[in-house]
C-alpha cells in the first residue's frame, strides 16, 4: 500500500530481485531457445555440404556409363522459373495481374565414339498450363523422347537426372515412368535425384538464353503473352544444339483425380534403379537414399500397382497437342553441341599450359633482346663522349640501366635501389647486411618489444630451405615466464638464453582433425633425441575432441509434415484481417509475443517465421 504522505507504492528489495530474476530467466530461456534452432540448422547445413561433395561424382559417372554403351542417354531435366508474360511498351497497370508460363527445359547427352566426345541437345517446350504437376512433368518427358528419337533414333536406354521437387521425386511419377518409356520401346535405367544448387548446371545455362532471347523479342516491338508467341521468340533468335516446341495441355481429363498412396519414405529416397527382366519387362525398382549407396531396397511393380486405387494405364498414350512455330529457325540450330570430355579436357588445359609456357619464354627473351639493346645504345653513347649516370650502389650489386639524368640517378640512389644502406660508404658486404638488417629491422623490433603474453617471439622469413622454413626464434625472459601463458616450449629449456636462438622448425598437419571452436599454436615436442625440431599443432586444453559421426549421419532425414495448430491460424486470421498492413517481419516479431512459454499450445516450439506466415498469406489471398 501507499504511505502515509503521498500514494506511491512500496515494494520491499526481496520482490524486485524475484522480478528482476524472473526477467533475467526468462531472457536466457528466450537465448536458449535460439541457440537450439541456430544448432539444428547448422547441422542440417553441415549435412548438405556433405551430400553436396558427394553429389558432384553423380554426373561424372553416368556418363562414363555413356562411353560403354552408345545407346544410351543421360536426360538431366528441370523447369525454368515461370515466364512472365509481357510486350513491348507496356503500360504499369498491365504488368500487373499476370500468371506466368510453363517452360520445360531438357539436357541430352550421349558418346558420340567417332568424335570420342560428348553430344549435347537442349530441349524447350512451353506450356499456357503452368500447374507443373506430376501430370504435366510426364507429358513433358513423353514429348521430349518423341523430339529425341527424331534426331537420334539409336536412343534405346536413359537416365534421368532431376531436382528433388515433388513432382519429380513423387510415388505417381515413379510407377508411370516405366509405362512412359515403354510405350515408345525404351527403357528407363536410373533416376537421380541431385542436391540442392548441384548437377543442373548445363540446363540453367541454356535457361539464360531463353531469357536472353524473350528480352530480345520483347526490345524489338514483339509480344510474349502466350505459349505460341513464346515459342516464335524462341525460333526467331535460336541457339546451337537446341530445339524448341510447344504444347497445349488439353488432355487434363486423364489425370488420375486421386493419386497413389505416398510410399514409405520415398522422399528421402534418391536413387531409383529400374529393373527388367530378360524380355525387357519392367519387373521392380531399387531404392537407395544415395547414389550408389548400399544394397538398397528393391520394391516390385506388383507392389507399386497396388499403391493406386486405380492403377493410371494411360502413361504411355499421353498425346498432348503440338503447337507449331510461324518462325523458321535455322537448321544448324539442330545440330547438336560438343561437350568436350574430361580427358580432352585435361589434354587442352596441357596444351593452354604449353602455349602459356612458350608465351613466358618469348617475353623473357623479348626483355633480354631490349636489355641487350640498352646496353648496346649506353656504350655507344659512351663512345660518341655522352656522358650517363649510373647508380652508385652497382659496386655492391645494383644492375639497374644507366641513367641520362643525374637527377634520376640521384632519386634512384634515395628512394628505389634495394642496395641503399642505412650509412654511406661501408664495404659490399656490410652494404647487403645494412640492407637486409634496413628491411627487417621494424618488424623485429616489434615482435622483441611485445612480450606481455607470450615468452617466445617467431620472425619467420619465407625462403627456400632444404629441412624446413628458416625461423629465428628471440627468447625474452626467464623460461619460468613460458608457465604463465600455458604454452612451454620443451625444446627450448636447455639452450642459452642470450642472443637469438637459430631452430629448424617444421610445421605438420595434426594427427586428429581440430577441436570446434577457435584454436591457438601449441609448440610440443617431435622426438625427444631431437630438441631442435618441433611440431606444431592445433590443441584446445581440457577440451574433448568432437565425437564420431555415425554412419549414414549426413542423408537427407524424412521431410517433415506439420499442420498449422488452431491457435497459429487465430493469429494469422487476426493479422491478415487488420486493417493496417503489416510487413513479415513484424508478423514473426507478433508470434515470438505470443508464442513465449516453455510448453503448451503456446510454446515457443509453435512459432512460425517470415516464410510461413507469408506462404499462408498468399493461399489465403488466393
């Protein structure tokens, strides 16, 4: 209560430390939390450099497949982003409001064995449908195929190499493949699912000039608003190796209304192996999580048929309607590229080396011929009585070119020659020493005045040396000033403290790989018959070394499916209805309000960040 003079409110110092405390724990509670997640995405990143390492040998070794059997095609496929559709001039409010358009983009690539090079053909096929279902991604594939198999007709088996999108890596796409191959005497052999940000890169590139020749149209008064249009921009400014179509989508009645029920964990599945029998039957497919990991897991097309309601027959007669192109391209358009292979590869970067060398050699020769021709012009002019200046430090080692100009003589002597010493007249070795003591003077000063942490200061001169790195070691002080810093230097303890300390030391990689956070040097012993070597290695005192990873540790774990909780939609309903707009980033800041307790419907666990809540905002606009 208040007192007696005034209506204040007293409170007793035991309450305002409980208070105080309580906010101080409730802010460590709140940094806690945020180290968790910062360690669980920082483990699912490590896990993605892992793979991602491991991912670059995919495309090398499927087509090292290609080189034993010329039949056979490697198909990396992939969509662009969304074509926004657009025309020259356009106004602002007609920008506005548009969906984009589907393009499919698909990179061929076979041993071509006369070239003993890789072919490369690009496919482009643009769609106004741009619901970029699994649906839709088997009737790009289907199209694709016919458009190969009128340039190479010997194409007999593929691999397919894609992203993990849904509807690439879906249990719907997976049972239709095999009917999609068939139906055209082909045979699917593998697909592989790459990691983020890897194995697409040759249809990215080709992607890029897609959008190089849609701005081009658009910069020369044309339209690209629809499929047709976007496909005679295509044709009007072609590309080598590529072939461009379209098509119209009309035949959506056949899709399946319900799809087959998901597999168990296909979606960390990335490795699929179709299997035939000796008739060319497709008898089942092997899973692994990895390319090439393990046995796998092989799972029969009597299985696969099982996990359909009602198993999707029409695969294989998925005829879409083609549109044609107004614009003629080009008929070497059609041909395709050369991708040169690893071992022509490496014999031009020998041959870019050899012609580098020989450049080398022809520019030294060059700067001889010309210092040959100074010197040829200086004792001419000596002989026509001309008088010239040289350096007055060239009786102690300067070659520098005579000058005409006593003035630049006398700025060389001061300010660029390297054997200028720090007083006149010595002697040519004192002169080299005077230079040489000039040049490391400042740094050796410093490193003998800056003793406050440290008892041994390291003057390392880079140099060539036959047992090691030439290093001059000052030691400073007593040795007992080496146990303050918890740093002794054992090879150190029985030699002279006076006067600089000439070692051999030889730096080596540790044994075990470092400990996780910031290291220091730690000087130790090689060999106890040898006190002039030491071997340097990165240690952490009284810090366990990290534990081993078990095996398996960096796969994809199963993605994770978590509905919105009633209390999440209340707060999102009640941001989308107010009437002020607010942006994500003040969306996140409301959920971390309300969202603040150790458990329950509003535990800290349930908050959403800035892409969910916008991803929710935009499916409840639409």
């Amino acid at each position: 209560g208040g007192g007696e003079g005034g209506g204040g409110t007293l409170q007793c110092e035991p309450c305002e430390t409980t208070e105080q405390d309580g906010k101080e724990l409730e802010l460590l509670e709140e940094h806690l939390y945020e180290l968790t997640l910062i360690k669980k995405n920082l483990d699912l990143y490590v896990r993605h450099l892992m793979r991602k390492a491991l991912s670059s040998s995919i495309t090398p070794a499927l087509i090292e497949r290609l080189k034993r059997d010329p039949s056979r095609v490697l198909l990396i496929v992939d969509y662009k982003a969304k074509v926004l559709p657009g025309r020259n001039r356009e106004t602002q409010t007609e920008a506005y409001g548009k969906k984009g358009k589907s393009l499919w983009g698909a990179t061929a690539i076979r041993w071509d064995q006369e070239s003993g090079d890789c072919e490369v053909l690009n496919f482009r096929i643009v769609c106004d449908d741009s619901t970029q279902t699994w649906f839709h991604t088997l009737n790009e594939i289907g199209v694709t195929l016919d458009e190969l198999l009128a340039e190479w007709s010997t194409a007999k088996c593929f691999d397919l190499l894609s992203d993990g999108a849904g509807n690439f890596t879906c249990t719907a796409l997976m049972t239709s493949l095999p009917r999609c191959f068939s139906s055209r005497k082909l045979q699917i052999r593998e697909h592989v699912i790459s990691e983020v940000g890897d194995g697409k890169n040759l249809t990215d590139t080709d992607f890029q000039q897609v959008q190089r020749s849609l701005d081009q149209a658009k910069a020369g008064g044309g339209s690209v608003t629809n499929a047709q249009e976007i496909l005679d921009a295509l044709q009007a400014f072609p590309t080598a190796g590529t072939l461009n179509t379209g098509i119209d989508l009309g035949n959506r009645s056949q899709e399946p209304k319900a799809e087959p029920k998901p597999y168990s964990g296909l979606d960390s599945i990335y490795h699929r192996e179709y299997e035939y029998d000796s008739a060319g039957n497709f008898t089942g497919v092997r899973l692994r999580q990895f390319f090439r990991l393990g046995g796998g897991r092989v799972v029969a097309a009597s299985v696969l048929r099982a996990l359909w309601k009602k198993e999707f027959t029409a695969a294989g007669e998925l005829d879409p309607l083609r549109l044609t192109p107004t614009v003629s391209a080009d008929s070497a358009a059609r041909r395709p590229k050369i991708k040169p292979s690893s071992e022509h590869a490496a014999v031009a970067k020998r041959a870019r080396a050899s012609a580098a060398a020989a450049r080398k050699a022809l520019d030294v020769e060059h700067d001889l011929q010309a210092a040959a021709a100074e010197r040829q012009r200086t004792l001419e002019r000596a002989a026509r009585g001309q008088e010239t200046f040289e350096c007055k430090y060239s009786v102690v080692g300067c070659t520098h070119r005579h000058y005409l100009s006593p003035a630049n003589a006398k700025w060389h002597e001061q300010h660029a020659c390297p054997f200028r010493p720090e007083t006149d007249g010595p002697s040519a070795p004192d002169a080299r020493a005077a230079t040489r003591e000039a040049m490391l003077g400042p740094q050796r000063s410093y490193a003998e005045s800056n003793v406050e942490s440290a008892s041994v200061k390291v003057d390392i001169r880079r140099g060539p040396s036959p047992s090691g790195t030439a290093t001059v070691l000052k030691h400073a002080g007593q040795a007992g000033m080496c146990a303050n810093d918890g740093a002794v230097l054992h090879a150190l303890r029985k030699l002279p403290l006076d006067g600089p300390i000439k070692l051999v030391v030889r730096v080596v990689r540790p044994i075990k790989p470092p400990a996780y956070g910031l290291q220091r040097f730690r000087p130790d012993r090689l060999s106890a018959n040898d006190a002039d070597t030491a071997r340097m290695v990165t240690t952490v005192p009284n810090r366990p070394p990290p534990p081993l990873l078990d095996q398996g540790w960096a796969i994809r774990p199963p993605m994770e499916r978590k509905r919105f909780t009633d209390e999440q939609k209340a707060l999102l309903v009640e941001i989308f209805d107010r009437p002020d707009r607010i942006s994500e980033e003040a969306a996140e800041s409301l959920f971390k309000q309300r969202f603040a307790a150790r458990e329950g419907s509003f535990a800290r666990k349930y908050r959403l960040n800035k892409v969910q809540i916008k991803s929710w905002m935009s499916s409840e606009k639409t």
